[in-house]
C-alpha cells in the first residue's frame, strides 16, 4: 500500500477506502490529488531518494517448525480461503526472495520472539529460536512481554550473551545445529520504556540507529505497558514508562543527533480486521491509539502482541497518513515497508511509502540449512525431555475428592511454598473458576511408553506436561481476612442459580474446615482454618506463595487484590523439577480440607 494523501484531504480519503489498502502483495495505486502543492512524490524521489527495505516479523515464539494446524499453520486471504503458512525453512526463503535486489535492507523482530511454546524450543532454553534469528540477519528486537519471562538477566546475559546457566547441555548451551555451543544473539534487544522499579532510565538501549548510504534511520523500541505486571512477565523489580510520552521524548533525542527518518517498532496490540493485508474502516486497540497521538515525526509504526494480521494507514497528529502494521504471530506474515528518504533533508518522503504483509507460503524450496535446524532442535528435545527429574512411589493425579483435594494439587502447593524464601503458606486453583487450569497431566508410577522410563522414574518431558504454564511463583503479602476471603470464593453461585466448586489446594502445613450447609460466602470460620496448628487471624499479615496467574485475579479467584511487597520466584516448570529432583515424593494424604457437614 502507498500513503499518498496529505493534510485535509487524509479524512476524507480514510473514510473512501474504509481504512483498507493493498490485498496479498499488490499495491493500491492513489487517485491524484489535485489540491496539492507539492511535487510529485515518486519524480521527487527519483531524483534525491535513497531506497530503505524494512522486513519484520512478530510474535514468533519459537514456531521454528512448520504447523500443520489451522490456529498455527495457516492464515486467511481477502476470500476467507485459508492458505497454508510459516516455518522457518519457508521464512527464510521468503526473506531472501524478498531482499533480492535491495541494496539497503535491514530485518528485525516486534518482540515475543521466544519464550516459545513448541516443545523443542521450550525445552531448550529457547536457544533454538536464537539460533534462528541469528541465521536470517535478524539485526535488532523490540522487547515483548515474554522476553521477560524469565529476567532481564535471563534476557540480557543468556539470550543476548550466550551466557550459560546451570549444567552445559542439560539446562542451558546446548549444541545448535552447527555444532557450537550457544554464544547467544547477535543482534540487540532493545526496550526505551522498561526500567527498574522507580527509574526512568531504561534497563535496555532505547533506539537503534541504522545508516543506508549515509542517511540514518532510528528505530524506537517499546513494549506493552502490561509487561511488569503480566502473569507470566511478571516482574516486581522493573518498571513500565508510557508509550507515547517515551516515544515523543526519543524522537527529540533522535532529531537532536540529526535523524530525520524515524520508525517505531512497538510491541502494543490493535485489531483490524482479519485479512493480512487490509485494514477495516474501525481499527481499535492501544496501538492504534498510540498511531493517533504520537509525535508525527514518527514515519511507520509497526507493531505486534495482539496477534493480528493488518496494514492500517492511520493519521498522525497532524493528518498525515503513515502505516501501521501487524505481521500476525508464529511467523505466518512477514512485513516489508520500503521507504524513500531524501538525500539531503534525510526526510522520509512519506507519500512513497509502500507496505506489504507477505504470507509465508510453503510453495517455496525451503531453505535446507533452516531444515536441518529444524530437524536438529526436534532431535534435541526428544533427548532432554526424556531425562529423569525425578521419582514418585505412586500414582500423583488429578482426580478430586468431595473435599476438592487430589494429590497432584496437594504437592504442587508444597512445590509452591518450598520454591518461596519466606511463605507461610502456598495455594494452587486446581479447578479455577475461570482462565487456564495449571494443573495439565498426570504422573503415573507405572512406566511410560518413553524407552528411557521405568516406574517410579519422573521424565523431564512428563514434569513440563504435569503442572504449569510458564507462570512464576510469586510470595505476596495478604491479610489473613483475603485468605479467609478466598477460602470462601471456593464456592461461587451462578446465574442460574447453581453454585460452582473451584476448589483450592493447600499446602502441607495447612487445615481447614468448611460448613457446606451454609450459605454461599459463609461457609469459612477463621478459627476453623490452622496454619502451622494455629488459627488464622483475619488482622494478621501473612506471607502467601502462588503462581502470578492467580494472584492477579485471572483464575477467578479476586480476594488477593492489593496483596503487597512481591517477590518473584521460579518459573512453575523449574520449580517443579527443582522439587522433584529432592525425592523420592509419595501422594500427599488427602487431609488438608474437612467438610464439617455433609457437601
């Protein structure tokens, strides 16, 4: 698509192409516009224009093989056809096609690279989807929420600088595909509106600069203002800056060091529609708020997080059209804008622009080097997810009693309060009232069908399937009132009158009665709830151990809001093994909670 529309007439003509442009890779050629004065864009950058190719991805997480699923492997056409898509042997192929003849080219990423959910870069400390971006040229990251899943020093010294961590090929630095041990990316993550907790100097370089023939175009780097307090990026030492004011104020920083030629690369969601290269009349969602309030120096958003696939043309502040773009997720779409920029003012020549999503089809020869990755990462999982973590002398599963207790949820409470430093006691949703249930497979004391299993024998691959979504253990500090109150929530009626059970594991040290004959909300005394053999007090401050996802309400549960003084511990999947790996572990007794009368 082509942004050739200026300053009063941008209203009228959003309003004429109900916000769409191009569809698949052809481009919508402008009616002209006879009220203009200026030249003619294309004669102009004909005559002082360096050419700029951007090519970008975005929330890849790790989708390195290709997808056969229609969530995964496939995208939609302007005919609701869907075509089958993505893979890293079919980007890397589209990206070279796409960069043949482009004399000035850079690649990058929208943040939510990895933190990846296939198996063989979850697995593998996500140093296959490193590896990868380092093989396509990708030369700089914004920072997504899921890179910071982990830490910042996760981000910053294992993913950036190949730093290892626990044992060399068992937990981290694993042989890539070549051979070699992980040296982490060679490219840069960057992240202007991330900064410790009451800072506002980011933790991360704010913008990259980028030179074509002299000219220099600056790239700003921003993420949702949702990372520090998302449930799986939860992190309680960092802080988030706004967008639009930290743009604003990096534009300034830009133009003082004399760059003219200014993207912003913001991992932020929008929704436009669903075809990948149109935009509806009413695109809506923080991003598109931030394309309408940003500084207009600012010549093309492009954009992620929301998983969407749109090529917006969006008004800046002062009516000027430029492009906002979403290339969907797991590598479906890649977007290419190329600008003009001219020579001497080293402007963007915005009316020039054109920007396309390409749909990663696999009706290319993929790349061979790509396939061997593939194939090598999918060969190293199987062997780490089949090495023992740990031993059981019985069965440990989801399966509840009356009292809503099984003995999965009950020792996945005791893994929560030995991850934490200083808990008092830990709690896990093992039938949450809304959202995703952590607790996701059995571990059976009778051997597997893995040739490396025997019984008792607790796999790696098994441990990851059991329990957890990638959600940190986190200990807060709540009253005891809250842990009465979220006793109580166990128990919630339904608009039909119906109440629902959403019971909640407690751990080891932890008793408590219940009275189902009462009504809903009043089925909890605190004398009849025992931490450590004494009676909860409602007045008191305890110190509480569960999974982020849960303090923040998003299972249902929302008696832990205003909970204090955070303290981020493990991921649940290493919590787990950590706690394994110190057993053997027999089924906790189903005795934590006791209904006084009859359920």
């Amino acid at each position: 698509m082509r942004f050739p529309l200026r300053g009063a007439v941008v209203a009228a003509a959003i309003a004429v192409l109900g916000g769409t442009q191009a569809v698949a890779q052809a481009t919508v050629e402008p009616t002209p516009t006879p009220t203009t004065a200026q030249p003619d864009g294309a004669q102009r950058a004909d005559r002082h224009a360096v050419d700029v190719q951007l090519l970008s991805i975005t929330d890849f997480h790790g989708y390195i093989r290709p997808h056969t699923d229609a969530a995964n492997g496939t995208i939609k056409d302007a005919q609701g056809n869907s075509i089958v898509v993505g893979g890293a042997p079919y980007i890397s192929t589209h990206l070279e096609n796409l960069r043949q003849g482009k004399r000035n080219t850079v690649t990058f990423t929208t943040g939510d690279s990895f933190s990846g959910w296939p198996p063989e870069v979850a697995r593998l400390a996500d140093e296959p989807t490193i590896e990868f971006l380092n093989k396509i040229g990708v030369e700089f990251s914004a920072v997504g929420n899921h890179e910071l899943d982990i830490s910042l020093e996760f981000l910053r010294d294992h993913m950036g600088k190949g730093r290892c961590f626990g044992a060399r090929g068992v937990d981290s630095c694993f042989p890539d595909s070549d051979g070699r041990r992980f040296r982490g990316a060679t490219f840069d993550f960057s992240a202007a509106n991330v900064t410790r907790k009451g800072s506002t100097r980011p933790v991360l370089k704010p913008y990259v600069i980028k030179y074509f023939e002299g000219v220099p175009v600056g790239f700003i780097n921003l993420t949702t203002t949702t990372t520090v307090e998302g449930s799986t990026s939860f992190q309680p030492s960092l802080d988030n800056l706004p967008l639009v004011e930290t743009a604003d104020k990096y534009v300034a920083e830009l133009k003082r060091r004399g760059v003219e030629a200014i993207v912003a690369n913001v991992h932020e969601g929008g929704t436009a529609g669903d075809v990948y290269d149109r935009c509806n009349a009413n695109p809506t969602g923080p991003v598109i708020d931030f394309a309408r309030q940003a500084s207009a120096e600012i010549d093309a958003i492009v954009t992620g997080h929301w998983h969407a696939p749109f090529n917006c043309s969006i008004p800046d502040p002062e009516g000027n059209p430029r492009p906002v773009v979403e290339a969907a997720f797991h590598g479906k779409l890649i977007n290419e804008l190329n600008l003009k920029i001219d020579r001497r003012t080293r402007e963007v020549i915005r009316e020039a622009t054109v920007s396309t999503n390409h749909p990663v089809t696999r009706d290319v020869t993929p790349d061979p080097a790509m396939a061997k990755l593939v194939d090598h990462w999918v060969a190293a999982e199987k062997l780490i997810s089949a090495r023992q973590v740990g031993t059981i002398t019985g069965d440990l599963t989801r399966t509840r009693d009356a009292d809503g207790e099984s003995t999965l949820g009950n020792l996945i409470a005791d893994v929560e309060r030995a991850d934490s430093a200083d808990a008092d006691l830990a709690m896990v949703a093992v039938a949450p009232v809304k959202g995703s249930n952590s607790l996701r497979g059995d571990l059976r004391f009778a051997k597997g069908a893995d040739p490396a299993n025997s019984d008792g024998a607790v796999l790696f691959g098994e441990a990851w399937n059991a329990w957890g979504y990638a959600n940190p253990v986190v200990t807060v500090s709540v009253k005891g009132s809250q842990i009465e109150q979220a006793l109580e929530q166990q128990w919630q009626t339904q608009p039909n009158g119906t109440v629902r059970f959403a019971p909640l594991a407690v751990s080891g040290n932890v008793r408590f009665s219940y009275d189902a004959g009462k009504s809903v909300g009043d089925r909890i005394a605190p004398e009849n709830v025992l931490i450590d053999g004494k009676p909860l007090d409602p007045g008191a401050t305890y110190r509480l151990a569960a999974l982020a996802y849960t303090l923040l309400g998003a299972d249902g549960y929302t008696a832990f809001a205003g909970y204090t003084d955070a303290v981020r511990g493990s991921r649940d999947y290493e919590a787990f093994r950590a706690y394994l790996a110190k057993g053997p572990h027999s089924p906790p007794a189903l005795d934590r909670a006791v209904a006084l009368t009859a359920p």
